[in-house]
C-alpha cells in the first residue's frame, strides 16, 4: 500500500525516511512530502494528492511546533496543528484508509504527580497545545481508521532541537542555567519512528496512544547527561526555577506520559530515555 508521510523534513519525518530506505518495496510503498510537494492547508489540494497516488495510510508528521512564537501566531498554527490535520483525516477516510497523527504532552496542564494516561482529561494551557488537541479532535472526528500518537520532549540527530542546542552551548558557555523543576521524558525521534513502523506493519488500531522513551528526567537532569555522555566538562550547568526563565507559552511542569497502552496494543519494547540519548549523540559524533 501507498504510504503518505507528511511532513519528512522534520526530525520524525527524517528518521522514518531514513529507516524506509532498508524497508522492502514490496512491503510498503512510501512517499515523503513536505510543503513544497503538498500544501496540507489546501483542502482540493490534500483530497487530489491522495486520490491520484492512491494513500491507503497518511501518517502526519508535519505541525507547527514553535510553541513560543505560537502564542502571537494562532491563525497559521490553527491552520497547520488543526485544519489541515483534520483535512487529511477527511481525504484518507474517502478512500477507505486509515492515519496516524503525532501530538503532544502539551495538550495537559501538567499538573498530574502521576503519568499521564489516554484516559485523563486534556486541559491545555497555550495555543500550541489547544491547536494540537483541536487537531486530535478533528482527525478522531473524521476518519473512522484514526490513530493519535502523543509524545513528548523529542530530539533527533536531525533537526533543531534541545540536544544539539545544550550540545553547542555547552561547548561556547562556561556557565549555563536551565530549569529544574519541569519532569518529563526525553524521546528519540528514530524510536518513535521504529514504533510507527512496527504499528504499520501490525496494522493501525484506532484511538489514542502514548509514545515516550522510559524513565523521568528534569530539563536540566538531561542538559547534564548531554554534556556528560557527550564529554563536555567546560560548562557549569545550574539548576533554576520556571519563573526564572520565563518564557510566552506556558511549559506544562509534569508531563511524563503512561505508555501502558501502546506497548500491550502492540507487544513492542520501548527503550529508557538514557540509553536512546547515547545513541543519538554517537549518531551526531
């Protein structure tokens, strides 16, 4: 079958184009877009791309994920996080076919002291996670064969993203500040896509899913394993409050996700969030 996965320039839609490249043909059949190949905000334009190269699967990678800049640009984030996702649930459920689409943590408040599971309620707390929540929503809505994956804190060898920032800092500051008091899970983008593979190859059953790496961290728990693993010993890293790096869009202070569901649905392993970062920095070396 035709896969569409939108979106292949990101950090998700990289690695899954990498690991494509060692998959069968005869297998899958994949086609990779970004914005320049297809607008996904173009309603005719989504339905005609997925007529014409006959997509039996969309997995939607693409999203507006600038969450700061998001709070003064919730007209092109509505578009991209809400409206096109849904037009692209609508276009594949025409042809009978089925879609993943990728959130977030950010579509909870983050005041849990428990992960989070798929049955707890969303309350998001900035546009980025009321646009992604809204494009959950409207995807379930319009495509019976839909699935939601949230994640969480990804980096990738690919991309720009917290890693490669902690990375370059690291080596140019001899002091650096990050915040202490945020919990999450970092998750390596190539493992998300590994799952995304595997729930492909099993066949997609609909409905809402947590994706994480295993195990807790701080942002500045994970700055120090960075710089540790990476071998930068330069650098003072210091731990500091929320308020003291204040930011537009409101940071949700616990977001660690349960995963229960998607490793018993699917029988597949997730890998601690350690092991995967040594892997992405050997990957960057």
């Amino acid at each position: 079958m035709n896969i569409l996965i939108t979106g292949c320039k990101g950090q998700l839609g990289s690695e899954i184009q990498r690991l494509a490249e060692d998959i069968d043909p005869e297998e899958f059949q994949f086609i990779f877009t970004d914005k320049d190949e297809l607008d996904i905000t173009d309603r005719n334009a989504v339905y005609d791309f997925v007529e014409r190269n006959n997509i039996g699967t969309i997995v939607n990678c693409a999203a507006y994920t600038a969450v700061d800049k998001a709070e003064a640009d919730a007209e092109l984030c509505e578009l991209l996080n809400q409206a096109a996702p849904t037009y692209l649930a609508e276009a594949i459920d025409s042809m009978g076919g089925s879609m993943i689409q990728i959130s977030t943590d950010y579509v909870f408040d983050g005041t849990n002291h428990r992960p989070y599971t798929e049955d707890d309620l969303t309350n998001p707390q900035g546009v980025y996670g009321r646009t992604k929540l809204a494009g959950e929503e409207g995807v379930i809505r319009s495509c019976v064969g839909a699935m939601v994956i949230r994640t969480a804190w990804l980096y990738s060898s690919f991309g720009n993203n917290f890693v490669k920032t902690m990375l370059r800092l690291g080596k140019e500051r001899e002091a650096l500040g990050v915040v202490a008091d945020q919990t999450g899970t970092p998750t390596y983008a190539r493992d998300l896509a590994m799952a995304i593979i595997e729930i492909l190859r099993q066949g997609i059953i609909p409905g809402v899913y947590h994706y994480s790496n295993e195990g807790t961290t701080s942002w500045y728990d994970f700055t120090k394993a960075i710089h540790r693993i990476a071998g930068i010993n330069t650098c003072c890293v210091k731990p500091i409050h929320t308020e003291d790096y204040p930011t537009p869009a409101k940071r949700p202070h616990y977001s660690v996700l349960d995963k229960t569901k998607i490793k018993s649905t699917f029988n597949i392993s997730i890998p601690w969030w350690e092991d995967s970062l040594k892997e992405c920095l050997k990957e960057l070396n």
